[in-house]
C-alpha cells in the first residue's frame, strides 16, 4: 500500500450541488486539526468522500469522536465500549439484517426521534460483485430551488412518518406478526420542511412518510412522490461507487440516502458510525 504524505489535505467538489473528495493522510485526520473544517463541509456539500483512506475500526471510532459526540446504536449502552456496526444483509454478522433492506429506498435516518443522528460515517470493508453503490441528494439544495409559492405552500405542512412503511418496500405482504412488530415502534409527526437555526431550510421526506398531516391521501401521496422525484434530480444527487477502504461521510440532516440494489448473498460489509444529533426537528 502506498505511503500519504504526512500533511495531505485536498479538497475537490464532484458535483455543482452536492459532494466533495478530500484526499487526507491518517494523521491529520486523527488529530482533529481539521474538525471544524471537515463540518463545514459536511453542512456545506452535504457528502465527503476520503478515498481508499483505509482506516481501521479503532481509528475510525477515533476519528468520529474529533467531530462529535459518538452515537451508540439503538439498544446499546452509551456506557459501553464504543464500536462500529456491521452493515451487512448476512444475518450471521448482523441479526438485523432484515430491518436494513428499507435502505435500498431514499430516506433519512432517525425520522422517529425528534432529533436525528447529526451523521453517518461509513467505512468499505468487503464489496458486492455488482451493485450496492450509495445515493445522496442535497435536500437543502433541493428546497432552494423550489418556486417561491411552492415553499410558501409546503412550509406550513407536516408529514407523518413510520417505520412500518419503508417496510413495505421490499416486503409488501408481510405476515401479521412482522407487521404488528414493525408498528410497535410508533409514528413521528414532522415538518415538510425543517426550518434549520442556521437559518437554512431543507426537505424531510423519504420511505417512513406516511402522510401529509390533514390532507386527503391521494394528494398527499402524490405530493410526496413528486417531491421525492424533484429532491433526487441528477443536479441535487451524488452516487458514490465504493472502493475497497474508502470512507464517506454524510451530513444526515441534509440530505437523503441509500443503497442500490446488491446481492444479499454478495458479502458486501461496511462498518458505520455516528455522530449525535445535535438539533431537533423544526
């Protein structure tokens, strides 16, 4: 494996609304020198990429705590030992894995809290033979673009949002104790449009909304499909196509995200961690 020169820091956008590279050595990134920046560019470009950066677990949970606070998985002490988590569709490495084929569908991480995980990290650790690249799309960008009366509109609307239906997306006649299993986990009612404190606005939707709060279902329907189509324009997204020890980071409140379609036998494994919301829904 090639050496990086102690000191690498270069940034280069990979699309006009959406993404950058940054090509960086272990050191630096460790060190936390860059902190600030990287959130800056996290808020601002929605997606980082470090190619092939190969970080190992222990250093990828270093690297997360130089930017936030460490987000444990749900069920997890916070006062146990940090660590990654297997995103794998093998249920041997990971139980769950049933739950993660809703991340094949756009969506926004922890849309049933009132606040969200700020971010994601996600480290490449075995890849599919075909498939299983990851979408992002700007939802700030997104919202901007929209018509001004459009944003008048849709401003005053919330949505409601549950688990259950991004369920129905790759299990659409599930057996009724799945079903019952998956409303357990309750609804969220949320803003169309989440009016952040820094003054930016950004679009909440994604497989858990359900229904526009107050409107007939046909419309709501329609209204979040169509919104759905526009926020996932080629001039607000990104695909990313993995290399073996790349790692991304990506901005959870700004953006929508997920896999493409991949064999659930292929092997594919990426180790991911988080960091802490920071900032209600509003």
């Amino acid at each position: 494996m090639a050496t990086v020169a102690a000191g690498l820091w270069e940034v280069t956008d990979v699309a006009p609304n959406i993404g950058c590279t940054i090509r960086a050595d272990k050191q630096t990134l460790l060190s936390g020198e860059k902190a600030q920046e990287i959130r800056a560019l996290m808020e601002s470009r929605g997606v980082i990429v470090f190619p092939q950066i190969n970080l190992t677990d222990e250093e990828q949970i270093a690297f997360t705590h130089t930017l936030g606070t460490f987000a444990h998985e749900i069920g997890e002490s916070k006062s146990g030992m940090d660590s990654v988590y297997p995103i794998t569709m093998d249920p041997k490495v990971n139980p769950n894995a049933s739950y993660l084929r809703g991340a094949f569908y756009w969506h926004i991480d922890g849309t049933m809290s009132d606040m969200p995980i700020l971010a994601s990290i996600m480290s490449a650790r075995a890849l599919a033979k075909a498939g299983g690249e990851t979408d992002f799309c700007n939802t700030y960008a997104a919202f901007d673009a929209l018509p001004e009366d459009e944003k008048r509109e849709i401003e005053k609307l919330k949505v409601v949002h549950a688990m259950w239906r991004s369920q129905l997306y790759h299990d659409p006649e599930p057996d009724y104790a799945s079903m019952k299993l998956w409303q357990s986990i309750g609804r969220n009612t949320l803003p169309l449009v989440w009016k952040h404190r820094t003054g930016r606005k950004s679009l909440v939707l994604g497989a858990t909304a359900l229904q526009v709060e107050g409107m007939d279902m046909f419309e709501s329907e329609a209204l979040l499909v169509r919104l759905r189509e526009w926020a996932t324009r080629p001039e607000f997204s990104y695909r990313h196509t993995w290399s073996l020890g790349d790692m991304v980071i990506w901005d959870n409140t700004g953006t929508m995200h997920r896999a493409t379609h991949y064999d659930y036998d292929s092997g594919r494994l990426m180790h991911r961690t988080k960091l802490e919301g920071e900032e209600a829904f509003a």
